[in-house]
C-alpha cells in the first residue's frame, strides 16, 4: 500500500470512526488531532481511536505516552503504523 492511500486509510478511519462532522479530504496530515485549532478530539474520542486503529490496521498502542506522541496528527499515525508494520515485519 502507497503511503498516500495509507493517509487516505487512516483520515476515512477517522471520519468514520468518531463519527466526525467533517470529510477525509477536510482533514489536513498536520492538522492537530486533539485540543482547540484542530480537530478537538477529547479522551473518549482518544480511545476510540486506538481501538480502531487496531481493527482497521492492526497496530495496537500499549500506553497513553506513546498514544500522546503517535496520535497527534494523521502524519504521527501514519509514522507509527509504518513504523511497527517494519517492526513485525523484521521480528
């Protein structure tokens, strides 16, 4: 998978999955996920978001210091799904 449909992937899963008012295409890759200026997703919207990573991509996140640094931005989730994709890969 190329790493724009990857992008494309992650802002559908989004959009769908927190049932936000919002289209893919709206959702810019830096735009922040969490707080004023951004999306504005709260803890709920958070954990919702990591089940459906999960689901959707098969990548987990194990704590909230990591799911604060790789859910920040569709860039950061995009960096981080490749990241442990590499990792299972070479495991």
């Amino acid at each position: 998978m190329s790493e724009p449909d990857l992008r494309t992937q992650i802002k559908e899963m989004l959009v769908k999955n927190l049932m936000l008012q919002t289209t893919a295409d709206q959702i810019g890759d830096d735009l922040p996920l969490f707080g004023p200026g951004g999306l504005g997703l709260d803890s709920i919207d958070a954990l919702e978001l990591v089940v459906s990573m999960e689901k959707t991509f098969g990548v987990g996140v194990p704590n909230s210091e990591i799911a604060a640094k790789a859910l920040r931005t569709v860039n950061t989730i995009h960096e981080y799904i490749l990241e442990k994709r590499a990792a299972a890969q070479s495991a």
